[in-house]
C-alpha cells in the first residue's frame, strides 16, 4: 500500500472476543488498520488453503485488481506453504504463510481478512479481526451456533467494520437483475405467492486425508479438532458445521427472503441421515411460511444427498407468472395465460425478456389420455439482456461476490450482503434445525428474534 503506517496496525490489548469460546487459537490482541486512500489496493490475508480457500486465492483475487493477496494461513502445514509458493511462482508475489492467526495480523500490513474456513471458527476470528480495525469476508453460514452468528452481526454493528458473508448469489447478476429490475422496478411477475427450491445431489461430498499433510492430531487439537477426518470432513460433525441445511439450503431460502422482501414467521422440518449415517441429516424438507408486504406465502425447500435428479434450482410463482432460477442452466421465464401478451411486449422491447414460444405450441399439450387439461398453460421467455440497474459485474458469482467486498472496502460500492442482513437468514435457517430436531414439529419464530 502506499500508506506506511505498520506501527499504527500494532497497537495491542489483551482482551479479545476469543476467551471463553472453548479454543485456543494464538495470542489474541487488537490492531488499528490504516484507512485506504483512493488507488490503493486492498491487502489481504486468506485464512483457510483447502479447495474453497484456493478458489479465492487463484480464482477470485487474481481477477479483481484492487485486490493485493499478502498472506495465507492455514493450521495444515503443507496446505498454507503450497498455496504460497504457486500464488508467488504465479504472479511474482510475495506473499507469507502463517500457521497462526493472531501472529498474522499483528506482523503483516492487512486491510482486510477472508475467512475461508470450518463455520465453527468464523466467529472468534471474524470478532477478534473487526475490533482489530480489520475489514472481513466470511464464507456462510456465519457459524454453527446461532448465538455466535449474533455476536458477528452486533460486532460489524460496533466497530463499523464491514463484514460480507459469503452467500454469492446476493452479487450474481442475473439475480440481481431479477430482483432489481423485473420484481422490483416492473412487479413483472404480480404477487409473489410461492417459493420452491432444491439442491439435490448424488452424494455427500468427502475427501480422505492426504499424506503429504503429515497431521499431527496432538497438535491440532488445540484448534478444535479430534480426529484427522474432522480435519478434511467437518461438515459431517454437529460441533464444527451446520449440515446440509446450513452449508447448502442457506443459500437459496436467502433467496427466497430476498425476493419475498420477508422472511418466514412459521417453519415446519424434517429430515434424517438414514442414508450416509453421518451426524448430520444427508434429506431434509421443509415448509415455511411468509407474510410479505403483498401478501401470504408459502416457500418449499428440500435438500436430497443420494439423487441429483432435477438437480439445483429455485423456483418463484406469482399470478401474473413464475420463473425459475439458478446459477446453473435453469433459468426461464412464463407468463401466466391469463395475462394479455401485450402487456408484456413492454419487457421485450426494453431488451429484458425474448420470447422462446408461443400459445400453439402449448395447444397440443392440453388434451391427453387422462382427460386432465392444463388450466394455465404459460408462455416461456428468457432473459435477453440485463441492464438498467447500475453495476454490472460479468464475472462468476464467487468473484462478483468478493470483489463487492473488495471495493465496498475501498468506498467504491457497497455490500451486496452485509452480517445483519445475513443473520437475519441465519436465524431462519437455525429454526429448522430446531424443527428437525422436534421430529417435523412446529416451529415459530417472533419479529423481535430477526433484530440485531
């Protein structure tokens, strides 16, 4: 950076919203960052080197120019050194590898840090690091324990400091389009009455431990660990990760809150781990139930982990039509047949929607063997062209995301996402697991509970 203050960054303290968190993990302390002058670049240290941390290390830093990577960390040894030595053998860099977080932020020159690591850990490192005076990406869910995603939110509110969690759909263009332009600014689609949304895969994802790691469990224990497999497959582990619910579903019922502008009052769960016998359940469904500004609604969620059939997508209906919605291939438009086409030529000439069918297609459909007609059968479009609403990123979602960050860091955008906005999600989503918990029961949650 241009500005040379390291010394304003070592300022310590001796208390830190690390004790009494149960870990021990490196000398706490607090630091004043340097605030950025226009230009600079934005220094930033990665915490966590396995596959999500080196996407942000070699798929999303190198794209974002304001960004300037200075330090890895990492508690696996090999992990933390091979992401050093590619970045800097890469790009010329040099960038520096700590086992220890604390040791890291009082010796290097940061801005910011992104938190690329097991939920369970997000909390202390994200508190400690924003009254440090540090800026913070985190990786959702904020954590595994509703009462520290509270503490993230309340300390992005004291300290000022900006904090994104990282749900990328909220910095996805063609969801923001969506949401800006076609549901907000034109109410395209009517009321919004339902949500349905799946991620359904083949198989829960595990890694085995790799040699060259050479983990020594005695020592890594002090970071919350008890066995190797923790180490690679924290997510299967109650104590360290949310499940599928948290890791998976989190993103698109956040989706569902954005677009509904609410979030639900009422959730009904279920799920079990009857198939990969892991802590955590592998299928879970749930019904949540809404009263958005418009109106009633209901969402419909389901995670399955032994079948990718229909695979990833969410889907919105309203009265005057529905689209479905992913960061895959499926994304359409339909309008409801009740609506006169002429009312929607408006969004075909504006360049938002093209037309990929009309009504005679749809005519051979209605009469079939079983005497069940089609009430409404709709008309389909695509999105054609997003625009008219400000930034427009075209880039992968995972980058659009921290390069909001990035430059929210520098005043030149907002967060796309913000801590209080997420927690608001984040407490959605921990009232499922209450309700799978209770075996399907019940579950609601009262206003007051969404307030930081």
């Amino acid at each position: 950076m241009a500005i040379d203050s390291t010394t304003n960054r070592r300022n310590f303290i001796k208390n830190s919203a690390l004790f009494g968190t149960g870990l021990v993990l490196g000398t706490p302390f607090n630091i004043t960052a340097n605030p950025l002058k226009v230009g600079d670049k934005v220094n930033i240290a990665v915490v966590g080197c396995g596959g999500r941390g080196r996407g942000v290390i070699f798929n999303n830093i190198p794209k974002i120019p304001s960004a300037n990577l200075v330090a890895v960390c990492d508690i696996v040894e090999s992990r933390r050194e091979q992401a050093k030595n590619e970045f800097n053998s890469m790009y010329g860099a040099k960038v520096k590898a700590y086992e220890n977080f604390h040791k890291m932020l009082e010796k290097e020159n940061l801005d910011a840090v992104a938190l690329i690591t097991p939920d369970f850990w997000h909390m202390p490192h994200a508190v400690d690091a924003m009254e440090a005076g540090f800026h913070v990406y985190c990786e959702k869910a904020m954590s595994n324990s509703l009462t520290d995603a509270r503490k993230m939110a309340e300390s992005m509110k004291k300290t000022g400091k900006l904090l994104q969690i990282g749900r990328q759909r909220r910095s996805n263009d063609r969801y923001r389009f969506t949401k800006k332009v076609l549901l907000d600014r034109e109410k395209m689609f009517g009321r919004l009455t339902h949500a349905i949304g799946q991620w359904n895969r083949s198989q829960i994802w595990t890694q085995p431990p790799n040699k060259q790691d050479k983990i020594d469990i005695n020592k890594v224990k002090q970071y919350g660990f008890e066995t190797v497999d923790q180490i690679y497959n924290w997510r299967n582990y109650k104590k360290l990760g949310g499940g599928v619910v948290s890791d998976l579903g989190s993103h698109q019922i956040d989706i569902f809150n954005w677009f509904f502008d609410a979030y639900p009052h009422t959730v009904y769960a279920t799920g079990n781990n009857s198939y990969f016998n892991f802590e955590q359940a592998d299928t879970m469904a749930t019904i949540l139930e809404y009263d958005t500004p418009k109106g009633p609604a209901i969402g419909i969620y389901e995670n399955i982990s032994n079948s990718r059939a229909i695979g990833v997508y969410e889907r919105f209906i309203g009265d005057h039509g529905a689209f479905i919605i992913s960061e895959g291939k499926d994304n359409k438009i339909y309008r409801e047949s009740r609506v006169d086409s002429k009312a929607w030529e408006k969004y075909i000439n504006a360049g938002y929607i093209t037309n990929l069918a009309d009504m005679q297609k749809y005519k051979a459909k209605e009469s079939g063997d079983s005497g069940i007609k089609e009430t409404a059968p709709q008309v389909s479009y695509d999105i054609n062209e997003m625009k008219d609403m400000g930034k427009i990123y075209n880039l992968a979602a995972h980058t659009a995301h921290f390069y909001n960050f990035v430059e929210s860091v520098r005043e030149e955008e907002q967060l796309n996402y913000d801590a209080i906005t997420s927690y608001k999600s984040e407490v959605c989503i921990y009232k499922i697991h209450d309700a799978i918990n209770r075996k399907g029961d019940k579950v609601k949650i009262r206003p007051k509970e969404y307030e930081v």
